[in-house]
C-alpha cells in the first residue's frame, strides 16, 4: 500500500498484526481517542457533511489551512465500529492535501484484515466515509 501515508501505513501494519477480536479490540482503541469536534468549527445543519451510506449518523467536517486539509468527526460513541476506522483516518491522515487524499485506496482496509471481523454492510459503511472524504476534498476549500 504504497500510496498510505506514512501514519496511516503504520496503523495499517498494527492491524495487519492483530488477530481475530484482537482487530475489533485495537478498533475500539482507536473509538475511545476520537476527539469530539472542536468549538471553532461550525456544526451547524447547513455546515454538516453527512455520510448517508452508514446506519449510523456520521458528520464529517472538514478544516482547511494552507491548501491542506483536515478532518473531523462527529460520530455517536453507540457507533464503535465507524468511530474507530474515522479515528484511524485522522489519525492517520491528519493534515494533508487533497492529492494525498484521493491516492488512497477505498478498500485500504483490507490490508487491516478488517473484513474478517466486520460484517460486509460495515464495511460497506466504513468504505463510504473515505469516499465522502475524497469529495470533500476534490470540492476544495469552498
């Protein structure tokens, strides 16, 4: 997976590590440090990016400074599974630009050996978070 980040890269090698509900365990580390949106930035309904493809409510707002971007999420803690891969993701990602982001693989995951501890309609879900992110990135700074 060379078109990882470096983080994100390293993350995806913890992973690769874990074995069975070891894989869910390390994921919900990961839920456990997501930070909750900051006060600067607006959550309003007008402002909210909403992943429709997950079951549960996810809200991606995006932050831009000098052509890069960063990610923020807001995810409710009954969603453990999708607060952990979007954990992951900022973790992972961090501030970047929108090159770095569409360069990553949609189904990156699989190098995590999530699919075998995660039913196909989560990963279904997990995969149209990173999908949302590319078009927030590809619509720019607007």
């Amino acid at each position: 997976m060379s078109d990882l980040p470096q983080r994100l890269a390293e993350i995806v090698e913890d992973f690769s590590l874990c074995v069975g509900r070891e894989k869910l365990e390390y994921l919900l580390e990961f839920a456990n440090k997501l930070p909750p949106v900051p006060e600067r930035i607006d959550t309003s309904e007008t402002n909210a990016d909403e992943v429709h493809e997950c079951m549960s409510p996810v809200f991606i707002y995006p932050e831009w400074q000098d052509g890069k971007i960063f990610y923020h999420f807001d995810i409710p803690e009954e969603a453990p599974t999708v607060r952990g891969y979007a954990s992951v993701l900022q973790e992972g990602i961090g501030w970047t630009t929108p090159e770095e982001i569409q360069k990553i693989p949609l189904e990156f995951y699989l190098g995590m050996g999530l699919q075998q501890v995660l039913t196909g309609q989560r990963l279904h879900g997990i995969t149209a978070v990173l999908a949302h992110m590319k078009q927030l990135a590809a619509n720019g700074n607007s």
